[in-house]
C-alpha cells in the first residue's frame, strides 16, 4: 500500500469522510461524466512478498463497495457510454491483468457470487507453454535461491545482497526494474545467467492453464490480449511488436473460440508503450488499449491510452477517496 496512508490521521479522515454521507454527497454532485477501469494483478492470501498480492478480505470490501456505489458493467460498455458523452453517474469496470491461477480460485467465485462482470487481459505466453512470465521467474529465483550474493557485470548494478528476506526482495526490486529496461535478447539472456547463479530446485510458480481460461470465460470475464511473453512493448523493434501482439490475440481466439476486443500493455506505465501498437491492434480489430497510468476516463478519451486505477490499497476508505477521485495517485505497473 501507501506509505502516507499509515499515518492515523489520515486513515481516520478517510474513514470518517465515508461514514459520515460526505463520500455519497460528492458522488452524487461531482463524479458524472467519468468512467472508472480498476485494475488488479494477484488476488489471494498467500502473504507472499515475493509475489505481492491483494488480499481476498480487502479485495471482497473492494467490489462490495464499487457494487453498491456505482453501476458495474463490462468493459466495452463502459467504454461506449463513456464515448457517448459520459451521461449521468460514474460507471465502473473491473480488469485484471497477466493471468494468474487465482484469478481463476480466487477472483472468480467473488465476482460469481456478486454477479460482476469483468475482463481478463492475459499473457498467453503460461498457458500457452506452460512455463511463467519472465517477471515470475526471476521473483521465483530470488525466493527460493541458497545464495548469498549475486554479481551481475554488465548491468551496472552493484553487488546484490541476498543473505536475508530483505535483502534478497531489495534485489530482486532492483533487478526487475532494470530489466523492464532491456529488449527480448538480452533479457532471455539474463534470466539464463540469473538461473544458473542462483541455481535453486524444485518446481516454479504455477502458470494459469488454457483450461483454467476456459472457465473463466464460461464464468462471466471476457478474455482479453496483454501480449504473449509480456516484454515491454517499447523495447521491441518492428517484426518483434507485431509477434508479441498478434500471437497473443490469434491463440485466444484459437484456443478459447472467443474474439478479442480489449489489450493491454505490459507494465503499462508511460515509457513502457509508443504509438506503434496501435496501428496493429486495429488490423486484428481491437479498438483501445489499457494503460497502467492513473485517471479516469472521460468523454474524448483517447482509446489507445485509457487510463485505470491500481488498486493496491488494503484499507477501504482511502481505496473508496481514491475512487471517488479525492486521492490522486501515481499508477504502478502491471
């Protein structure tokens, strides 16, 4: 979460203003004309640092409170009242991204169980090969790595510290965002140097299956394209982009009969994607694409950058401020 909420003054303002009807009383006056895109990554209970997630307690109060306040429909309907002008209140949707087996185990039955709507952009590249991302990868080789220190020359990076959990999860922070830095070669090349440094055993994360896809979609979320193997798009040259996001697209709809409307951009924050993307979204029929950057959606969007809110935070009223718009906060990557 954010370091500045923690302060009790802040948390018993944010409380206090959505217990006393302030919350319902900006709502209704000042949130017209906006559309609201959440966005969630891991979704589950593990309590694993190396694999931060939202718990399902803070994730249930979530929807609970977006169900109640505001109209929740599918993604492209919000999008389509929000080109239409935006009428009347606030409209929210619910997306998703990278696909992970508990989005299956654990945001589902909760959207089932309130009957909402929502979209899934997936990476197919897991289900696809059965193997992880290559973000999950590296989080899985400095979790379970016997090793004490890691010298990487050629990044540039200082001596990684990794005889403590600390250390080891400063690493690991540091490494991946250098690597979000680096083209496909290299970066499939580090990772090769990253598994035999730290040569751990055992089997690594579990991947979401094409089953699993499967039943979500029959349960209510619509599947949408977050590329095949996640690189960040503007490091990919020309012949690069295009394999990234046309095999995602044609093995969703080969392997789920379902035709993709929405994407995604890995990361998602605003060095992370250009203009190139969307000129071929467009061939394949994809009308927008979703940022990491922070906002709502307003009339006159433009559909290759939508904005979305990254919701990270555990406790309910500053997630319910923030919603409303009285908190603005930097989007964080997906």
């Amino acid at each position: 979460g954010d370091m500045a909420l923690t302060t009790p003054l802040r948390r018993a303002a944010a409380w206090f203003f959505l217990r006393s009807g302030a919350l319902s009383l900006h709502r209704r006056g000042r949130e017209h004309g906006r559309a609201i895109l959440l966005l969630y990554h891991r979704v589950n209970d593990d309590d694993d640092p190396f694999f931060p997630a939202l718990p399902l307690v803070s994730f249930r109060a979530q929807l609970d409170h977006v169900a109640r306040h505001y109209q929740v429909e599918p993604l492209e309907a919000v999008l389509e009242w929000a080109a239409s002008g935006a009428p009347g209140p606030a409209r929210v949707a619910l997306t998703v991204d990278d696909g992970y087996p508990d989005t299956l185990e654990c945001v589902l039955p909760e959207l089932v169980r309130r009957r909402l709507p929502a979209t899934l952009l997936l990476s197919t590249g897991p289900p696809e090969a059965g193997s992880p991302l290559w973000t999950d990868r590296t989080r899985w080789l400095f979790k379970h790595t016997r090793e004490t220190g890691l010298e990487l020359s050629g990044l540039g990076l200082p001596h990684l510290p990794l005889d403590t959990r600390a250390g080891r999860l400063r690493s690991l922070n540091s490494l991946l965002a250098r690597m979000k830095g680096l083209a496909p070669e290299p970066l499939d090349e580090l990772l090769g140097q990253l598994e035999r440094a730290l040569g751990p055993v055992g089997p690594g994360p579990r991947v979401m299956s094409w089953d699993d896809a499967r039943r979500l979609n029959a349960g209510g979320v619509r599947i949408g394209a977050h590329t095949h193997r996640h690189y960040i798009l503007s490091r990919l040259d020309g012949g690069q982009l295009r394999t990234e996001i046309s095999t995602s697209v044609r093995l969703i709809g080969d392997r789920l009969g379902a035709p993709v409307t929405s994407f995604a951009y890995p990361n998602g924050t605003a060095g992370d994607y250009d203009d190139r993307p969307a000129a071929i979204l467009r061939e394949l029929g994809i009308s927008f694409s979703l940022t990491a950057r922070d906002g709502f959606v307003r009339p006159g969007f433009d559909p290759w950058a939508l904005p979305r809110l990254f919701t990270t935070e555990r406790f309910l009223p500053s997630f319910a401020l923030r919603v409303a718009g009285l908190r603005e906060r930097k989007g964080l990557g997906s």
